[in-house]
C-alpha cells in the first residue's frame, strides 16, 4: 500500500497583511491554489503551479516570505491559522 501524504507549514495569520486575507478571500488570486477554512487557509506552494514573479506583484512581502520559508522547509502547503505559531524570522502586521 503507497500512502499520499502531504506536509504542511502552520503559520499565525499576523504574518500577512489584511489586505492579503482579502485577497486569499478571493476567488481569482491567479495561479494560486487556495483553501479557505474556519480560522484562515491553506495556500499550495509545492509544484509548478506557483509561480513568485507573478504574486509578489499581489501579494505583501510578508506574505511571500512566508511562502518561501514554507517551500525552504519542504513543506507542499502553507498553513495560515489565526491560531498558528508565530516565527521570529518572519515580520507580522497587525490585523
């Protein structure tokens, strides 16, 4: 039996903008693959599908610095909870 598993990077939701939120609230965020859920979302950033030139035009630097530790760490999704760990290597906005 092959098993799917995919790993994910928690992150707390105040090292995004608010206006990142609204943006991931969105339903076309370009090549983004977004899931929303009850205490923020689920972002993939493993595959081809991202593409960092594209959203950086979008998206806040927090929000991509996030996606590049997710991906530096080998993770396939970004995990923005309003409850997750914040990172001291990452800046944080207030909401």
């Amino acid at each position: 039996m092959k098993l799917e598993i995919e790993k994910s990077l928690i992150v707390s939701t105040a090292h995004i903008s608010k206006e990142d939120g609204k943006l991931l609230d969105a339903i076309d965020v370009g090549h983004l693959i977004v899931d929303k859920y009850s205490f923020g979302w689920r972002v993939l950033v493993g595959g081809d599908n991202l593409d960092i030139a594209d959203i950086s035009s979008k998206f806040s630097q927090g929000f991509i610095a996030a996606v590049i530790f997710t991906k530096t760490h080998g993770c396939e999704w970004l995990q923005l909870d309003s409850d997750g760990p914040e990172y001291e290597c990452l800046g944080t906005y207030e909401w």
